[in-house]
C-alpha cells in the first residue's frame, strides 16, 4: 500500500511539473538570467553588429531651459570583441563637428574620449568627474552613454522576480521586474546603490528602469514612451530619462536606424583618427 501511495504521489508531482511547462512553455528565468537576456540585445537601441543611427535629445534643464541636439551614432557590437561607438554631433551649429568615441571591452570600463574641433584638440577622459559629466547637457553622463548599459558589470540581480503589466502608448505588456544591487567592490564609485527594470517578457526590451541614490530615494527614472520595430524586433524609438529631484529631462528620439551598405572601417574607432574625421563625409555614410 506504502509503494502504490509513493507512486501515486509521484505521479501527481510529474503531473504538475509538466502542468506547469506546458502552461508556461519554458522553466522560469530567473533575475541574472533575464539581465544577460537584455545586455545580449543591447543597450538604449542598441543592437548586435553594425549600426547607424540618426538620433535626437530633447532636453529640459532643471533651470527649465530647453535645449535640442542632434547626433549620428555609429555602432559596432560584435561577441567577443570591444563594444565600439562614435556619435558624431550634427546640431546645434555651435557644437557641430564634436566627436565622442567610447571603446569598451568585455567586462572591463570604457575608454572615452571626446574631440573638440574648436580647439583641435582631443580628450581622453579620465577622472571620475569627467566620465560623469552630463552628456551634451542631458540626463545621460558620457560613462552611461560610452559604457553601453552594462548593469551586471556593477550589480548583482535578485534571483527572484515578479512580473507587472505595463502601458507603453497604448498597448499594454508583460514585464518581469529586476531588483539591481550594487557589489561591494563598486559601492564608492557608484551612485545608484540600487536599481529596479521592468523588462517586456517576450523579447527583453527594457521598458522602465528606475534608480535610488544613496539616501534611498527614487532620483532617476527611464522610461519607453514609444516601441517600434527594426529587422523584426522590438526597440524603443522613443525613450525619457527623468532626474525626479530636480526636474530635468531628456526626451531621445531614433530618428533612422540603417545598417551600413559597407562595413564600417577601424579608423571610425581610432582615438588617433578623430581629428582627421569629417562630419560631411560621415552623414554620407
């Protein structure tokens, strides 16, 4: 009788565990897993391989000053290889011809640089300050920007996850939620010690993203007000990125996003080459 009770409950527990794969198709993620799902997609836009893309900031200064700035970025994501990415600025006049380029190697932080063509001169950044500082006046700092939102490099991700609907324009999604800690290590250099993603469960864009300072308060919030679609997959065409303390914003736009028609040469990449870069022969590209 012992045996056919231990057969039976061990038929019910086979049961409910194909129950539950067959209900959800595949086993449930967990926060590190869905975290590399996202990076693998790449970062604001970003995706694996070459890309140009046109792309516009909109920004609201917590002076309530406006500003608009236009770039051409010019992306090469390849596994294995450093993340690479020029953005050449195209507007306002007086900022034109300026370069940032970002070289950043797996697992390591990014090399930055920027091109001034009003002093012909090219600058490495190098301290904290420098990498933190507002990126054309924006929300974003060069260090966001040129080190490719790579969170898991600075974080551990709760195992555990929840998952929330989410209205983006007016269609509604499914999101898993992440909780993001910052390591030890980095607890100095950090500003952010946590941080919390609402990820679209299907196709792991980021749809929200939220960031709390060190006195615990929400400072920081990332929103996709618009989702479009590029060689079949979801990427945000419109995006927020909102300081909740002081009351700046930016608001950034894809304007195009294209693959080149040749492949993009090495000397777009190369510190030493910024100087020698046109913006009229880039925007040809």
């Amino acid at each position: 009788m012992r045996t056919v009770t231990k057969l039976l409950g061990l038929g019910i527990g086979l049961a409910l565990l194909l129950g539950v794969w067959s209900l959800y198709g595949q086993p449930a993620l967990t926060g590190p897993q869905i975290l590399q799902r996202v990076e693998e997609k790449g970062g604001i836009g970003g995706l694996e391989g070459e890309l140009i893309s046109d792309v516009k900031f909109e920004i609201l200064g917590k002076d309530k000053k406006t500003a608009t700035n236009e770039f051409r970025f010019f992306s090469k994501r390849k596994k294995g290889e450093p993340d690479r990415l020029l953005v050449a600025f195209v507007k306002p006049d007086d900022v034109r011809g300026t370069l940032f380029l970002s070289i950043k190697p797996q697992g390591k932080e990014a090399d930055l640089w920027l091109y001034l063509p009003a002093l012909g001169a090219v600058k490495q950044l190098v301290n904290t300050q420098e990498r933190k500082g507002s990126f054309a006046g924006s929300n974003l700092s060069f260090e966001d920007l040129g080190g490719g939102f790579k969170y898991s490099e600075d974080y551990n991700v709760d195992e555990r996850v929840t998952e929330e609907k989410l209205k983006v324009g007016d269609k509604e999604y499914t999101a898993y939620v992440l909780t993001l800690r910052v390591k030890r290590e980095k607890e100095r250099t950090e500003d952010y010690p946590v941080r919390k993603m609402w990820v679209e469960k299907s196709e792991f864009v980021v749809l929200k993203g939220e960031a709390y300072n060190k006195t615990n308060k929400l400072e920081s919030v990332f929103e996709a007000l618009t989702l479009g679609r590029f060689e079949n997959e979801t990427v945000p065409d419109r995006v927020l990125i909102k300081n909740v303390l002081d009351g700046s914003q930016t608001t950034i736009s894809f304007l195009t996003r294209k693959r080149p028609s040749q492949p993009l040469s090495e000397s777009l990449f190369d510190p030493n080459n910024l100087k020698n870069l046109k913006l009229d022969d880039l925007l040809k590209l």
